[in-house]
C-alpha cells in the first residue's frame, strides 16, 4: 500500500507538496505542516489523537522503474 500523500496542511492549508520537508502524518495519514506540528498542535493530531512524524519524501524523479509522481500522482 502507497502512502496517501495528501497536498495541503489541513491547519492552515499551505501546500505541502510529494516533496515537501516539512509535511507531517500521523498514523492515519492526518497531514499538517511541520509549523503547525510544532506549534498549534503541540505534536497530537487534532483529527485522532495521535503523534506525528515526518512524512517520507516522494521523488519527483523516477528513481525505480513505475514509482515517481508521474506514474503515481499523488490524491487529493
Ligand atoms: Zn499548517
Ligand atoms: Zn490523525
């Protein structure tokens, strides 16, 4: 299973781009920004509960065959 990779921060909705340093999930894939995080949220995820980590960046470049942005763009 492919990480949904969700486009925004659902705080302060700043785009958080597949290739983005500073998106952050929890374990249900909440995504927020790293400023948010750290700062409005103090590390719980306000939809579940839970903590957050960073979230894994996806190469905008196809760096194996068939897994890039292009083969599988990211939902929204
Ligand atoms: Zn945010
Ligand atoms: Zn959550």
């Amino acid at each position: 299973m492919a990480l949904q990779l969700r486009p925004n921060c659902e705080y302060c909705d700043r785009d958080l781009p597949p290739n983005s340093g500073d998106a952050r999930i929890c374990s249900y894939e909440c995504t927020f920004c790293a400023d948010c995080v750290e700062n409005k949220l103090y590390n719980v995820c306000p939809n579940c509960g839970g903590g957050f980590t960073a979230r894994p960046i996806r190469p905008a470049k196809e760096w194996r065959a068939g897994l890039s942005i292009e083969k599988r763009p990211p939902a929204d």
